[in-house]
C-alpha cells in the first residue's frame, strides 16, 4: 500500500512539473500548444492569399503572427522552419504521441 502510495505521489509531482509536450525546430523549442495555435494562422493566410505560395511565405512580417515566433523569424532559416512547424501543426496529433522526431515531453 506504501509503494503504491509513492508511486502515485511521484507520478503527480512529475507531471506537475513537466511543462508537456515541445517542439523542437532547429535549435528554437517551442510549446505544442502554441504550435497548434499555428494552424489557424496558417489557415487563415492561406484563406487571403490569392496566388497558390504557401501559407508560410512572408508569415514572418504578418501582425497576426504570435510574437513567441519572432526569434525563429529573425534567423535566416525561417522560411524552412515555419513549413516544417506548418506540417506539425497540421498534424499535432503525432506530436502528442511523440511519433514526429521533432516532438518531445510526452
């Protein structure tokens, strides 16, 4: 009863303190959540573009893009890495699982 007792304590202070599931582009990590908040960014984007370029290209200088992404956006990458966060968050799902390479923390 005492080592089931541990254990359940153990178990709910660890997942207290995990911060969940990240994602990791380049050297940038961030929080699934707020690349699940991509999706709708992306969608939107691709909803008001007229021409077929993705959704991605110039997201760096759009006001609506959420301000935790402006350090990706400074490197000379971020084009490569907003589509690889674009395909994660169209398919965050793999990422709650850890199936994607780039996802940890589960």
């Amino acid at each position: 009863m005492n080592t089931y007792l541990v254990v359940t304590v153990c178990l709910s202070v660890l997942a207290v303190l995990s911060d969940g599931v990240e994602v990791k582009v380049g050297d940038y990590v961030f929080p699934l959540e707020s690349v699940k908040q991509l999706e709708g960014f992306f969608k939107e984007r691709s909803k008001n573009l007229r021409t077929r370029m993705s959704a991605t290209f110039g997201a760096c200088r759009d006001p609506k893009m959420p301000a935790e992404f402006a350090p990706l956006c400074a490197s000379p990458r971020a084009g490569i890495m907003l589509r690889q966060l674009e395909m994660i968050s169209a398919d965050s799902a793999t990422c709650e699982i850890c199936a994607n390479v780039a996802c940890s923390g589960c």
